[in-house]
C-alpha cells in the first residue's frame, strides 16, 4: 500500500551507525526512515538512489547535514554530506506535524488509512479527488478545500490514492503541480500513470513542488539509470516495494483464490473484459 514508504519519507533520518563498514558505495542527501531497505535494494541492483534535500546546501557539514552510506553488502553508516550536496529535508518535525497540511488525492480504503496516519502525527488533513471521493471525505468529517486548485495550494504533503483507470490516467496534470508551494513533497506509492507524463519531473525542476517519493513508474522494472527522476537530489525513489506487507500479501493472495475458485464454479468474478468471456462460452 506504501504507508511505510508515506510514513518514512515523512518521519526523519536515521540515526548514526559508527560501526558499520565504509566500504563502497554511494553517499545520498537527506534519506528519511522508511525506505532503508529500499536503498540497500537499488544499491544491489547497481541503481542509482537519489534522496532528497532542500535545494539550499551551506557547504558545511553539521549534525543536521547527514547522508546514509550504503556499500557494496548493503550496511548503511550515517555520514555529514560535504561540499553542495544538499542537506536533510530539514530533519524531524521541518515536514510533518506542526499543523502542516497532508493532502490525500482520492478518499477511498487506502486513503482513510492514510489520512489516519496523518492525524496521529498532528497534520492537518485535506481531501481532494472526484465528487464521490469528496461526499465521502466530508461524510468522515474531514475537510475538503473548496476546489481544486485550493486543494492543490495548500498542501504541504500530497499524495494520490486512486486505482488508474482510463478515467484517472494523468488526472495530476502539470497545472495542478504548478500549484504546490516550493516546500511541499509530493508522494507517489499508487501509479505513475496518475501524474500527467513528464509532469512531476518538469514540475521538480521548476520547483513545485519542492520535493518527492516515487515509489512506481511507468516501466517497471526501472532499469534505465538515465531517468530523469534518478539524477534529481530533490526526490526519494523506490523501486515499486511499498506493496510489500505481510497483510497486503494476505489479502491478494485470497483475491487471487477467490477468482480461481470463482472461474471454476463457473461464476467469474471481478472480470474486467467480459467480451472474452461471452467467446469462450460461444466456442464451448
């Protein structure tokens, strides 16, 4: 579902690890909690990780500049970060809490929980999406900003929570982008196809918004180390394993038995191309 991955980007920085080796590796900007193992993981698969900073480097290294070390074996050491290279996201507290807004991009199962989560860390909780999406989130009591592009203006952390469909394919344009404040972080552990193509690069480029964490893309595997989300030191990528929960492989995995059990009884359910279904009972 990827609220480890949210949830990481948004808590702060790992804490020193004085006895782990130095090695080979890379140093990264400014990791955040969550994605460790995420690190490790595209370290091993010989892909670049880029992590975020704020874009304002003094040049110096302070106990608030710190970068995590992964070497060749995947033991991570937290490290000052020398010369330009950005600081952390501003450590714990600069993101979340603090009556900063959360904005959740579509208020279904996997939003409430996530607009929960947001709460508990003293955010502030905005919900924007289609209409049906909104009647729910004002049904929950929660607040929904008064169009679309207040939602987008006044979220500090945005992040979509809908299933792509043709629908939904590229309903984050690079209008509503363009309207994030400097600051603000946009998280992404749905689908890629949400966000309008090139859309968030450009977007980061520009500099709204100011940051992000990429967990999907529109070609998975990622192997071209040439993409443009890779070589920014304002984003946190993640190779698609924000899915990766004990009780999200429980409940595919009875999904999946469900629909087999279903087919052989002959009562498919949660068909998406029923026209094939109306052939193979005509040919049988």
């Amino acid at each position: 579902m990827g609220l480890e991955l949210v949830l990481g980007v948004l808590v702060g920085r790992w804490r020193d690890d004085p006895g782990a080796p130095s090695g080979r590796g890379r140093q990264h900007p400014g990791i955040a909690a969550g994605p460790l193992r995420a690190a490790q993981g595209c370290e091993r698969s010989e892909l670049p990780t880029v992590l975020p900073g704020n874009g304002h480097g003094s040049g110096q290294a302070t106990p608030e500049r710190q970068g995590i070390h992964v070497d060749g074996d995947g033991a991570v050491a937290e490290r000052p970060l020398e010369g330009d290279a950005h600081p952390a996201v501003g450590g714990e507290g600069d993101v979340l809490g603090g009556g900063k807004t959360m904005g959740i991009y579509g208020y279904g199962r996997i939003g409430r929980v996530v607009a929960g989560y947001a709460e508990a860390f003293g955010m502030k909780v905005a919900i924007g999406g289609r209409e049906a999406s909104l009647a729910r989130a004002r049904a929950d009591g929660r607040h929904a900003p008064a169009s679309r592009a207040a939602f987008f203006e006044s979220c500090d952390v945005n992040s979509p929570h809908v299933r792509l469909v043709e629908a939904t394919r590229g309903m984050v344009t690079a209008a509503d982008l363009a309207r994030m404040k400097p600051t603000a972080l946009l998280v992404n552990t749905s689908r890629a196809g949400l966000i309008a193509p090139e859309a968030l690069a450009r977007g980061l480029s520009a500099g709204r918004p100011g940051m992000a964490a990429v967990d999907v893309f529109e070609d998975e595997p990622l192997v071209d180390t040439r993409h443009p989300l890779l070589a920014m030191d304002n984003v946190v990528c993640t190779p698609h394993i924000g899915y990766v929960t004990t009780d999200e492989y429980g409940l595919q995995f009875a999904e999946i038995f469900d629909q087999i059990t279903a087919y052989a009884a002959g009562t498919p359910i949660n068909v998406v191309n029923p026209d094939a279904l109306q052939v193979a009972r005509a040919r049988a």
